[in-house]
C-alpha cells in the first residue's frame, strides 16, 4: 500500500492573473521588444498540480520580463484548481475530463463538449502561436523529477539542455488521448516548434514547487529570455547522472482488475527480463528485457488508461 503523502504546498490565490492582456483569462503575454521565439509556460493542466500554479505565481513575483521575443503565462484548468480541497486533493485534477487528452484536431473540432474541451478551444490560439513550450505537471507517486520530452530530436535536446531534472523521458504519449507536447507541430518530425513536460516530483511535497520554479527559470536561462543575474542566484546544483529512457512500450490497461505486484512508485530499474511485475486480470506482465524502467505507473489504473509505461536507458 502507498503511504499518504501530506500536503506541503500552499496553493497560491490567482486571481490576480485573471485579466490578463490577451482577452482569454488567465493569460498574459509579455512582450521583449526585441526579435526572438514566442515562449509559452503552461501550469494547471490539472488543477491538483499546484506547482504550476506557484511557478507561474513566482515568475510574475519575480518580476520576470523577456529579453527577446515574447512569452506567454498561462494558467490552464483553472475551474479544477477552484475546486481543490485538501481533505480530497485528488478529486481536482479535472472537472469533466483530462485536459491533457484532448489536443488532436479530430477532438478539438468534435461536437464534443465539457468543460476541460471549452477551455481547450479558448486556449488553442495561445498554443498555435507558441514557438517553445513548457508545460509544468506533477506526479501522484514520490518518483524523482523527469522531463517528458515526446518522440521529436529537438524536444530532447532541449530536455538536455535544461540540466535538470535528470531523468529524461522520449515516449508517444497515451492510448486515451493526445496530450499538450503532442499537439499539431510540436511532434511534427521534421518541425520547428518545440514542447517539453516537466514532472517536478509528488504533487504535495515542498521541494516539488521548488523544482517548478527552478524548471521554469532554466527553460527561461537557455532560451536567452531572462536575465541571467536574475535567474542563475536561483538554480541550485544537482549531482544526479543524466539518463536518458526510450519508451518502447505503454501499457494500457484492458481490465478493471489490472494491479501491480509491488508498491512502485516509479523510475525503478528492473534488472532482468521476464519479471512479472503485474497482471491484466489473469495475464501477467512481465519486463520485455534486462534493466527495464518502469516510468510513472499509475496509483489507481482504470481501464482504457496508461497503467506504465516500460524503457531502456540509452544515455
């Protein structure tokens, strides 16, 4: 069984980012003056990841301004943050659907409606005219920090570039649905525009809103948006190694009785092939080969969703 985790994090009011200068809440773009990318730094995919919430805060805190080009703050499912409730933090992470599985334009266009699809709509032009993007998430697991950072060469390397978080994650996405960094000309082969997805640790605890901020303050660093006598005070050092995982398989769950073997909370090595580390119902799922890394496997797996994702370190 997993431990409850206490909630460490204060959720910040954002009211004060409600009007912004764009004409959609909660959206507010600032302009350097001189040419560049158009950044964009999304937080609150799902309302219960609080630390996107307190790094966007910080960053209008902190006073940044882009040196260059422009960039965009954008708090996203702000209807679920409203809802938070520390004695059932959980029940926040949407109102009606995943925000993150909506971004292909087969949903976006549907008749579909909900409450996550309407802001979805309202946001696209945000994303469309985003060159770079950083979307800020955490995780329900105690799993260290990671960098999701799709299937493209660009989005890796500028995983790479960050410096941290250490672990560095190439993967499709999910069966249930496109997420954000998967959206239009972000996982475009042979594109331009880039998007990476920060996990900045366990939903609750202190250090993940540190690990936001510092996130958000690097991707700002090594665009050439921020000044550096700002952000580099902040960036603390880190003795991780560096690893690098390819996912070559997700796992989705068929059943509602899919459970796991043993409480992993995620970014465990395991070191040979054929281990049964949980079933299906009464298929079991074994490791496809030696050293295998279990990324991000799911706390409650529902049927139709991602319940891991299995890897290969290759750097």
């Amino acid at each position: 069984m997993f431990e409850p985790v206490p909630i460490q994090l204060q959720p910040p009011d954002v009211a004060p980012y409600r009007y912004g200068n764009t004409g959609i809440e909660y959206v507010t773009t600032l302009d350097g003056g001189q040419p560049g990318p158009h950044v964009v730094i999304n937080g609150l995919t799902h309302g219960n990841e609080i630390c996107g919430a307190i790094a966007i805060d910080a960053l209008f805190r902190l006073g940044v301004k882009p040196l260059r080009g422009k960039l965009t703050l954008s708090l996203a499912n702000v209807a679920a943050y409203q809802t938070f409730d520390r004695t059932a933090p959980y029940a926040a992470r949407f109102v009606d659907e995943d925000f993150n599985r909506l971004w292909s334009p087969d949903v976006l266009d549907s008749r579909r409606d909900s409450a996550e699809l309407r802001r979805a709509r309202a946001l696209r032009p945000v994303f469309d005219a985003a060159d770079v993007l950083l979307d800020v998430h955490s995780m329900t697991n105690d799993t260290p920090p990671l960098t999701l950072c799709g299937r493209t060469g660009r989005g890796r390397d500028l995983a790479r570039a960050l410096g941290y978080p250490a672990w560095i994650v190439a993967d499709e996405g999910h069966a249930a649905g496109r997420r954000l960094i998967d959206y239009d000309g972000f996982a475009e082969a042979d594109g331009t525009r880039t998007a990476v997805l920060v996990e900045c640790g366990q939903h609750w605890r202190a250090e993940t809103g540190a690990v936001a901020v510092e996130t958000c303050l690097r991707f700002l660093l090594h665009l050439g948006m921020v000044d550096p006598a700002l952000a580099r005070p902040r960036l603390r050092r880190h003795a991780e190694p560096r690893r690098v995982v390819e996912v070559t398989q997700a796992v989705t769950a068929r059943g509602d009785s899919f459970h796991f073997n043993a409480a992993y909370a995620g970014l465990e090595i395991v070191p040979k092939a054929g281990t049964v580390i949980g079933h299906d119902g009464e298929e079991p799922l074994a490791t496809p080969y030696d050293d295998c890394v279990l990324i991000m496997p799911a706390r409650r797996v529902r049927p139709g969703q991602t319940a891991v994702r299995l890897g290969r370190i290759v750097e």
